[in-house]
C-alpha cells in the first residue's frame, strides 16, 4: 500500500518527537525504488 505524506513525514521528526517513526531498511529501500522509477529516465 502507498505511504501517506503524515508516515513519510514522521521519519523526518527528531527521535524525541511523539510522532517520530524509525525507517527501516525495506522502507528506505522502497521509497528509493519509487523515487528512481518516477524521476530516473535511464533504468
């Protein structure tokens, strides 16, 4: 399932946020995948 913008942004809160959220590694690899499919011409 997509990702909303308020679960992607809570990787981007400080650790001490109430709403942060650790990105782990399938995430990060998987938002990367998304990026390069949507942005990258050559693949």
């Amino acid at each position: 399932p997509p990702i909303s913008k308020h679960e992607l942004s809570a990787f981007s809160r400080k650790p001490d946020h109430k709403h942060y959220r650790e990105c782990k590694d399938q995430m990060l690899r998987n938002f990367l995948k998304g990026v390069q499919l949507k942005y990258c011409a050559i693949q």
